[in-house]
C-alpha cells in the first residue's frame, strides 16, 4: 500500500469561530493507482493534498506513505520524505520565470546533492519523457502554458518519486492543451507512478480510474476503487 491516511481532521480557527477543512478522512491508495481528489472550492481537496505532500499535518489521525509514519517524522525527516518520494505539479506551474528550463527541472537535485553529471542526464531523461526535450536551452518564459506545464510535470519527475500530486494541473490551460496534459498523465501512470489529481473540474475527473468525492471536509464518494485480485 502506498498512502494509508486514517481518520485525518484538519481544523481552523477563525476568530472566535473554528472551520472543519478535514473530517475525519479515511482511506487507502494503492502503488500506481490514477486518483482524482474532486470537489467545489472550499471543500477541503487542497487541505488534504497538502497533507498527503507532507507540507502541512493534521489535528488528527494517521498518515502513512510506502509504510513510513509520516507524522512522526521530524522536520528535515519529512523533507528528505517529500523530495525522494513525491512530485508536484502544480495549477501557476511555479516555474521561475527568467531561468532556462533545464535549471527549472534541476532545482529537486540540488537538495539531495545529485552529482552535477547525473542531474545532466536525469534532466534530459525526464524533459524527453515529456516530450518537451527540444526546449531546454529557453527560459520558462518564452514557453506557451502547455510547455510550462511539462516543464513542471518534467521536475516532478526528476527524483524518480512513487507518487505525483497535481493541484489542479489543468486550470489555467485551454481544453485541447488540457487533453494533451492528461494523455502525458496517463503514459506517465502506465510506467508504474501513482497520480492523485486535485480537481473540480468533472472532465478531469474523469479521466482518471477513480474518484475521492470531498464536500465540507468530508468523504462522500469514493468511486472506481481498484479491487484486490
């Protein structure tokens, strides 16, 4: 099992009020799993995602990625986590805008001290995977929004991860572009990496093999799990 999250509850104060973002949510993906996240805005799919990336924790419950009990890390503990098991891509890309796209894809390397030969090759593998490798001596703003979002998707790629989250990787693209970055997606998933797509958007949703229905903070559908064999 790849992610195993148990009764996560994530609350915020606000004033004197408190706002339920997470209820009580429970469920397991397995190791190549195609995951849609999927709800209205506000009903809490980017609290979760930001949980299941290890960039925020519950109030409670339990969370455990490829068997590691992510909450009882410490905090470089759950940033060698997050850079060796995780890719994100993400809805503005978060690209830096006057660096070529190589530097762009590198920058995951850095962290773990990649040997600068390999962060060569580990580059050109993932931006051709993309099919984008012809671009790599251009900086990421002379790039169109499909290009950018390869670029992201290459990144996410570059440390080999388990699992890819996408934080509405569609929402600023046009219908076609959209299509095309879902196909990617897909190949992407048949070589063995779990995708888990936050999205509202019933089209995108649809395109992967399973659904997580989120409305106020609470599990309400989850649809399309994949049955043991």
């Amino acid at each position: 099992m790849l992610i195993e999250a148990e009764g996560l509850t994530k609350t915020y104060k606000i004033g004197r009020d408190k706002f339920v973002a997470l209820d009580n949510a429970t469920f397991n993906i397995d190791e190549g799993e195609f995951v849609a996240i999927q709800g209205t805005s506000g009903a809490g799919k980017s609290t979760l995602l930001h949980i299941l990336g290890c960039l925020d924790t519950a109030d409670s419950g339990s969370y455990h990625l490829g068997g590691v009990d992510v909450f009882k890390l410490n905090d470089r503990e759950t940033a060698r986590l997050r850079n060796e098991k995780i890719g994100f891509v993400l809805q503005d890309f978060s690209l830096i805008n006057h660096k070529k796209v190589d530097f762009n894809v590198m920058l995951p390397l850095y962290f773990n001290k990649t040997p600068r030969r390999e962060m060569r090759e580990r580059v050109e593998n993932v931006l051709d995977a993309v099919g984008i490798g012809s671009q790599v001596g251009k900086r990421a703003n002379q790039l169109s929004g499909g290009q950018r979002q390869r670029v992201a998707i290459a990144r996410a790629l570059v440390n080999d991860p388990s699992v890819i989250f996408a934080d509405e990787p569609t929402g600023a693209l046009d219908s076609k572009t959209s299509k095309e970055v879902m196909k990617l997606f897909r190949r992407l998933n048949e070589k063995g990496i779990a995708i888990v797509i936050v999205t509202h958007d019933n089209a995108i949703a649809d395109c992967c093999d399973r659904k997580i229905v989120i409305e106020d903070g609470k599990i309400v559908l989850d649809s399309g799990r994949k049955t043991e064999k």
